[in-house]
C-alpha cells in the first residue's frame, strides 16, 4: 500500500472517536496500514498535541475491537498522528495546513499522496473542497482521495449542486463516498454467495423468487440527534442511501469481475430498472410512521415527539416501508419490500428471499409445504439460514427445516475498517458512485415531495412493535406478510385459505 497523509476534517468529532479512530487502529495492529502513514487531525478546538493524542487513546479504550492493553503499540500508533487547529472558512488556516503536511512530507519521506476525510458537517463540504483547491492543497504530485461521510445531500437538486461542487477539483474516481452498509461482511458477500454457489445463481430470478424483504429494525430512538434527524427522517437518514444500496447489491446481475466500474455499471443497471413512482402511486406503495411512547426491553421509552429536541407538532417520518418493482428481464412481477425504522422490536437487519411454492403438492400425502426461505442476516450477527422441507421420521409429516449458519459482528471487521483500508488501496467497488447516488434521490423524490406536502397518513406505532399495520397490509395484498424472527411454516396457499377463513397465521 502506499505511504501517505491522512488529512482528517472533524477530527474532534463523534464520528471519529466511535468509528474513525478504532477502525484505523485495528488496521495498525493488523499490520494493513502502510509503513509509512500520518493522520493529521483537524478541528477548531484549541489542542496541544498531546492533548489530542489523550483523546485518541480513551476513544480507542472505549471503541477499538482490538486490545488496548499493550500500551507500547497504543503509544508507537498514536505517534502517527498530529493535530491542527483549522477553521474551514478560514482560507489562512488552510495555509498552516500545507505547510505542516509538507514539513511532515519531507521529514518522513512521504510522496504527496492525500486523503482528505470529512467527518464534518455536510453543509461545510463544499466550503473545504473550494478552500482545498484554492490554498494548492488538492494539487499533488502523487494522488488524492476525497472521503465523504452521509448525508450527501437533502434532496435531488441539493446532491446535484453539491456533486459539482465536489467536482471542481477531485474527478469522480477520487471521490469515496462512504455507505457504511456496504462495508458489512454480508452486504459484501451477496455477490459472492450468488457467483459461488450454482444453486443459488440458478434460483436468483423471478422464476423461482416469490418476493423479497429487506429490513432495517433498530430499538434506539433518535438519541441525541435530534437536530438532524428531525430534517431527515428515515427516508433519508436510511432508505435513500443504506436500503437502496442493500437492494442494488442484492438485485444486480454478477459483473464478470468484481472492479468498481463493472459492480457500478450493474448497480446502476438496477436503479435504472426500478419502475418510477408516479405522485399518485406513493400512497399505494409506501407506508410512513413515527413511533409514540411504549416499551423496549422493560423500559417504558418517550414517543418520539416528546424527544428532547423534536419539535412536538414534528410529521418526521421514524419508519418507512416500501414496494418495488424491478422491470427487468430477471425480477419483473417480483415484489421488494423495503422497510426501515427506529424504536421497533428489536435490532436486526436481514434480507429474507421467499421462494414460490411448488406448481403441485407431494403427491403421497398432499401436504402443503412451507416456502423455501434464504434469509440473509447483515447484522447483529453475520450470518444465513436456509429453511427447507423435509419429513419428520418421527411423525411422518413434512416439516420445514432451518440450516443456519453465524458469525458475530464483534468478531469480524468493522464496516469502517474495511472501507477503509479499500480507499486507501484505491478500491472504490463498496462505494456509492454519483450514477447510483442521483438515481436513488430521483427514485426517492416523488416520496420527500408527499412527505413535505403531507399527503400521506402519518401512522403512529408504539416503541417496541413491529412497526404500523398498515405496512403488513402491503404484503397482504399480494398474498405475502413479513418474516419477522421467528421461523414460520405457513404456505402461502395455507397463508390465502387462512385468511379467507378469518384465522390469524
Ligand atoms: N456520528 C455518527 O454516528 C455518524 C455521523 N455521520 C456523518 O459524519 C459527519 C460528522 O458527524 P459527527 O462526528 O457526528 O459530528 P460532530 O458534531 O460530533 O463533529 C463535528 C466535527 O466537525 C468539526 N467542525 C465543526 N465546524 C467546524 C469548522 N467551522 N471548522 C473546522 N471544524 C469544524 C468539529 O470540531 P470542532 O468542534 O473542534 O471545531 C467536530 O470535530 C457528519 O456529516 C455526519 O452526518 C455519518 C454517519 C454516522
Ligand atoms: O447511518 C445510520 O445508520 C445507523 C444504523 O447503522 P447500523 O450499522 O447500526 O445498522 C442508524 O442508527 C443511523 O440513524 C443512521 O444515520
């Protein structure tokens, strides 16, 4: 790998105490850093260095997956970093800034290669990129990356202005924008287990496929962030960006290699695929929440207007659930249901694949069988299960089956880790590219502008379910219902002829 400087924007930050810093850490003590590597941290905070450095180490304490207990490597680590004070609208300060990197430069015989990290606000990405450029700070002899953190943008036209902005000085090669879901070992392995598996390649269409479901459930609440959530909103904090990017990778048809360019080109091929929402359709295919006051593991919690923060008379949709269509020649007529919210049952993201029942039933018994299910989980905790039918020896009955196999999160790379040592290889194939970020906004549009206009009922669930009923009507009306946790057996021939009858399954 080669040697270079790590410039860090919003190095005094939340993101680079719980994320930034442990994860660069972990890579040094895996030896996947380069030999010759500087970080140089930047905020407004007045700071001596040694200061800063005390803050790296209680960050990497509290964060870093890897012991802390050898405080010689912990002090040789923190020995690659430095800090400066720097306001990013100070174009001045962006002068001290070049010529501390270019004193390090020298001193540690580094070629002019540099990441610039903005762990920063997004409404100072643009102001740094132009003071980048005009201090001479962008123009290298060896190479420079851009990494830039969520949100990337508000909307369609403010991620269009900002992308150009971007682009006054780094090509869109040199821009990693990081999705920290496609960091996710799972995430990651979708192409894999697709292009390694025969079996799973044959059944990936809609032949075979009945429906998908994608969820992103999580138990936290909008904590402390209120400030920005209250603007964002699932839609955008999450289904723009995460769901959207969990359903390309899902979705696309295998690149002959795996290089940016191809899983981009496919990527994009999916966005493009995706059938548009016209105005008049939201209603029919997405569901908006916000959760009230409930229970969560015991705990009574706050609804979400009564967060500290929120503005109580807020419509910020808390959950989303969504139906898509992708008409190409591999998924037309397969519905995807998409589905994201806080304050719900519990913490899991999983991807379920439901396959059709067969045409006819086993012929001896006329048994109706359980669907197939691939169920793909993304974390907690890394792992697949394969549900099956086979006949129970000791009561003669044909049963679903489940062969399930896991790893746990802990014991696995982060998802920032990973990204980033592939930025620093130059490797942007789990990043969002600009094609896959403005098609995602256009797809997302038609949905912020019923938001804003508030044309959609706004459902409330308690903290602790499962989220609004009106988003398992979704399913319900093309003759499915969500695969929460537990294993299910039903047919859904079974499924039909149960609710014609008025029983619950
Ligand atoms: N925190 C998280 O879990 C996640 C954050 N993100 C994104 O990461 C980015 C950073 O978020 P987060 O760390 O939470 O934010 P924080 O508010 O915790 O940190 C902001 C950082 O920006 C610096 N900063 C603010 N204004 C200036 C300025 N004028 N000049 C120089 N530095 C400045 C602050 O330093 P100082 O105060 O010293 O000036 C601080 O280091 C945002 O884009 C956020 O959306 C994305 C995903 C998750
Ligand atoms: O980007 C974000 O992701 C987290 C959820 O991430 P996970 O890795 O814990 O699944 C979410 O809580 C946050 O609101 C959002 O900004």
């Amino acid at each position: 790998m080669d040697a270079m400087t790590f410039v860090l924007f919003g190095a005094t930050g939340d993101l680079a105490k719980r994320k930034i810093f442990p994860a660069i850490y972990n890579l040094y003590v895996d030896r996947k850093l380069p030999e010759s590597f500087q970080l140089i941290g930047l905020g407004r905070r007045k700071l001596s260095e040694d200061e800063f450095r005390g803050q790296v180490a209680q960050s990497l304490r509290a964060f870093s997956r890897r012991t802390t207990s050898d405080e010689a490597t912990v002090r040789d680590f923190l020995e690659h970093i430095g800090y400066t004070e720097l306001n990013v609208n100070e174009l001045s300060d962006y002068a001290k800034l070049a010529s501390r990197i270019e004193e390090r430069e020298q001193r540690f015989v580094l070629p002019e290669n540099r990441v610039f990290y903005m762990s920063v606000a997004p409404e100072l990405f643009g102001t740094i990129v132009a003071n980048l450029q005009e201090s001479g700070l962008s123009r290298v002899s060896g190479w420079k990356r851009l990494v830039i953190e969520k949100p990337f943008g508000h909307d369609l036209e403010s991620a269009r202005v900002l992308n150009a902005s971007l682009a006054q000085a780094f090509e869109e090669k040199e821009i990693f924008r990081i999705d920290h879901y496609l960091g996710k070992p799972m995430v990651q392995n979708l192409e894999v287990l697709e292009y390694s598996n025969p079996v799973l390649q044959a059944l990936w269409r809609n032949r075979y496929v009945a429906n998908v479901q994608i969820t992103a459930a999580e138990t936290v609440g909008v904590e402390t962030r209120a400030e920005y959530y209250d603007h964002s909103g699932a839609v955008r904090d999450m289904f723009q960006n995460h769901m959207l990017q969990m359903l390309m990778m899902l979705a696309m048809q295998l690149p002959k290699h795996s290089t940016a360019e191809e899983v981009g080109f496919k990527k994009r091929k999916v966005m493009e695929a995706l059938r548009p929402l016209q105005q008049e359709g939201v209603e029919a295919n997405i569901v908006r929440g916000q959760y009230t006051a409930g229970q969560i593991g015991g705990q009574q919690v706050a609804g979400y207007t009564e967060e500290p923060g929120v503005n109580p008379a807020s419509t910020t949709d808390t959950y989303i659930a969504a139906r898509l269509w992708i008409d190409d020649y591999f998924w037309s007529e397969v519905p995807f249901y998409i589905r994201t919210g806080k304050r719900l049952a519990g913490k899991s993201t999983r991807i379920v694949i439901e396959f059709k029942d067969p045409a006819d039933k086993f012929s001896r018994t006329n048994e109706a069988t359980a669907p197939n299910l691939l169920t793909i989980d993304i974390g907690p905790e890394a792992g697949m299960t394969f549900q099956l039918n086979m006949k129970n020896p000791l009561n003669g009955k044909i049963e679903p089956v489940q062969i399930h196999t896991a790893v746990d999160e802990k014991d696995i790379p982060e998802a920032y880790e990973t990204l980033i040592a592939d930025m620093m290889r130059g490797d942007a194939t789990f990043f969002a590219h600009w094609d896959e970020v403005e098609l995602a906004w256009q797809w997302v549009q038609p949905i912020l502008n019923a938001f804003e206009r508030n044309e959609l009922p706004l459902h409330a669930y308690p903290a602790g379910s499962n989220g609004p009923e009106a988003a398992d009507r979704l399913l319900e009306q093309d003759g499915f219902h969500w695969w929460h946790d537990e294993p299910q057996a039903k047919s859904q021939e079974e499924r039909k002829l149960a609710e014609t009858a008025g029983v619950q399954v």
